[in-house]
C-alpha cells in the first residue's frame, strides 16, 4: 500500500492509500473541530440532519434510490473524538470498477453525492428544516440518555468525566443532555454554515485509484465549498501529572448487582516524547488481553472480579483499568490492580510474557491491513498527529521494545482518580446495620 498526503483546497487535506487488496474503495470526509461542552452535541447532529436529504435528493428514501443506482453504495454520518478533536463528517464504500456490470468508475459520482451532503442540504429559506433537526435531535437525546443501560462503557465515560473535569476530553463526542436539548433548526444552520467556512477538512480514500485522480474528483466536487479564515487551533492539551496531590474517589450508586471499579490513571513524563511502540506493548503486558497480568492474575488467579482489563487513550495520555467486581471485593481488587502496576515497574516482566504482548499488539496492527475501516481511523488519527508511518511500521517497532522499555512507561504512570459504581441494595443494607 502508498500513503501520499496533500492540500488540495485552502485547510483541505487529502490522505490517499492506495490498495489492490479490496473489492470496494471507501472515502471519507471530516469537519475538524475542538470538542467543547457548547458545541459538541451540534456538532454530532449535523452528520446526522444532512444525511436526510439534498437540494436534488429531498429525503432518504430518495437518497437511498441514488445509492442503489450507484450499485449499493454506502454513505453514513461519522461522529468521533480523537484527543480532544471532534470530527464529523461521512464515511463511504463503494464497488471497484471490475466488480461492476460494463466496468463503470464511480468514484466521480460517489465524491459528488458526497459533496452534496456536506455542502447542500435540503433547506427552506436557507434553513436546515425544522422537522429534520427536531427528529434527528431526538433520537441524539435518546442515544445520550441510553448510555447508562450499558454500565461497563457508562462507568468508564463517568471516570474520564471526573479525572478531565477541568479538560475538553470530559465531554462526550454525542454531547451532553442538557446542550443537546436545546437545539433548533435556526441555531444549528448558524453553527453549520460557520463549521463549513472555518473548518480544517480531512479527506481519505482508499482504494486503486491513483492519487492525481481521487485528488482531482474531491477538487471537483468541493468547488463551492465556501472558506473562510480556517480555524487551526485546534488541539489536545496533555496533562502530564495528576490533578490533585491525593488520589481522587467517585461512589456512585444504582441499582446494579456488580460493581463496576474504573482507575483513570496519566501516563504522567513519558508523554513528554511518547515512545509510541513501548506504550502499546507496556499496555498489553499490564492489562490488554488474555495474555496480560491483570487477566491472569486479578481475574483468573485471583477470581476477584469477572473481567479486568487496562486501555490507553495515547492521544491523551490516559490509562483506564475497568473491572467488574462483587461489591465486598473493592479494596482487594484496587490493591491487587496496584500491585500488578508495581511488578512491571520493577520489571517483573518473563521473557514470554513480553514475547505475548509485542505479538498480540503486532498482530493486531498487521491486522488493519485487512479492514478498510481500521485503516481510515488510523490515517485519520496519523493525520491529526502529523505522523506518516503506517501499521506495519508501527507492528516492526513493537518487535523492538525491551522490558526496560516497558518500565520506563509503568514507572511514569501515576494514579489519578478512582470511580465506582456499586449497589442501591448494599447502600439500603449499611442504613439497617446503622439502625441496629
């Protein structure tokens, strides 16, 4: 594969790889923002509200009729948060020309309708229309509302809220309720019309179209884009140290029959010049995977919770380690997660041990390759970090981290805020014993 990167308009960036290995080609197109509590949840609506209809194609279900005519191409909003970037936009796939009756290009047509999207929504008086924000801000409200139903995922978002409350990362990339409820149609058309002209826009493509070509198809179809003066400050902030000199704790209570214990931990100096390979491996060694020392030993060795597991946001130089535990087991499970930290900071670490770790981060880098997907996230995120090297330059560097690599790393992590989530039940139980 050849990744070439290149400014095709004023803030308009285009990342082309280009690949032999798939049936379909896929783009996308990103709006870059700074996540803000004020705007985050406009933001994720946009996608969503421009994916109704078009000036041509008024509705979905006459954009659903042009896709079918394109041969089953896919168009779907995107909404993520890399760092503390917000990026909206569409991400699309599309058959190759061989795969095609008469071997029809449409890589013309599919930037085109794309463009469409983006840039000329379906409006009366200039407006977004009323009935599309309002349906599409509904069902945002709903998906923000339902976070809760899922408390493994819920208890992780409620520890980066409170370890980043003075941080844009605390806020979610669908936003929060309260924001998301107060949107209307003439409010969102202001902020989309100054999202469009201010904007840094990231375009990907994969596919075996040459870079010239794809480059002179997304020029074509962005000709009207209006630009303004770009608003490139845009960035993450990293916290290198805790925020308070004792470490944080959070209690939350619901009606849960397991306790859901996340640890929001800095990955502290080493962010300074992140050795990017070293972290990725010092997190499987630690706690990704069922090769890693809190799954062999806090869960399995130790069966003091049902799962334990480490996960880094590099980009923000967060550890979290979540686990699910019997309410009674929270001081053994937070000492022995602790504990686990201590021995590869000591280098505790087997020569098999390492060998599983930097095998399964190289594994699933190598494993991008195959998704079209992963590669669009990964380039995306590349392109946001200015880097250039690609999975399998990454998954070779693994293969060259040490163990004092992998210490250097734990060594530099500090703990910065505890949260859990425990029953409604045991709360009622302490209120008897009191009575007593």
């Amino acid at each position: 594969m050849d990744y070439s990167r290149s400014e095709l308009l004023p803030g308009v960036y285009l990342s082309h790889l280009r690949s032999d290995k798939f049936k379909t080609a896929c783009m996308s197109v990103n709006l870059l923002t700074q996540l803000t509590r004020e705007n985050a949840a406009m933001n994720a609506l946009i996608p969503q509200v421009l994916r109704r209809g078009t000036t041509r194609y008024g509705d979905m279900e006459q954009l659903s009729r042009r896709l079918d005519e394109l041969y089953g191409t896919a168009i779907e909003p995107v909404v993520r948060r890399v760092g503390e970037i917000q990026c909206l936009g569409f991400f699309a796939s599309f058959p190759e020309p061989e795969y095609i009756p008469g071997g029809q290009a449409l890589l013309g047509e599919v930037t085109g309708l794309m463009a469409e999207l983006l840039l000329s929504p379906n409006t009366r008086g200039g407006l977004l229309l009323p009935q599309y924000v309002d349906s599409e801000r509904d069902k945002l409200l709903d998906l923000i509302r339902s976070r809760v139903n899922e408390k493994r995922s819920y208890a992780m978002q409620r520890c980066i809220e409170e370890m980043c409350c003075y941080e844009d990362f605390a806020v979610s990339r669908f936003g929060d309720e309260d924001s998301c409820a107060s949107i209307h149609y003439k409010k969102l058309t202001r902020h989309y019309r100054e999202l469009v002209r201010t904007a840094p826009v990231e375009l990907f493509y994969c596919g075996k179209a040459g870079e010239k070509q794809v480059a002179a198809a997304f020029r074509e179809a962005l000709t009207g884009m209006p630009r303004g003066e770009i608003n490139y400050d845009i960035g993450t902030d990293v916290r290198m140290n805790a925020v308070e000199d004792q470490v944080r704790y959070v209690e939350e209570r619901m009606d849960v029959t397991q306790g859901k214990l996340v640890m929001g931990f800095r990955l502290g100096e080493c962010m300074e010049e992140p050795n990017v390979p070293a972290i990725h491996v010092f997190n499987a060694v630690y706690g990704s995977g069922a090769t890693s020392k809190l799954f062999l030993n806090v869960r399995e060795k130790l069966s003091l919770c049902y799962y334990a597991s480490s996960a880094i946001v590099r980009r923000k130089g967060l550890m979290l380690v979540s686990s699910g535990i019997e309410f009674e087991n929270y001081e053994a499970a937070k000492r022995e997660i602790l504990a686990q930290l201590d021995k590869v900071r000591a280098g505790e670490i087997s020569d098999e041990e390492l060998a599983w770790a930097k095998r399964g981060v190289a594994s699933d880098l190598r494993g991008m390759m195959d998704s079209q997907g992963d590669l669009e996230g990964y380039w995306l995120s590349q392109a946001l970090d200015g880097e250039d090297y690609g999975p399998l330059e990454l998954a070779a560097l693994v293969e060259d981290v040490t163990k004092e690599d992998v210490m250097e790393i734990a060594k530099s992590v500090e703990l910065d805020l505890i949260y859990f989530l425990r029953g409604n039940e045991e709360a009622q139980e302490e209120d008897d014993d009191a009575e007593d």
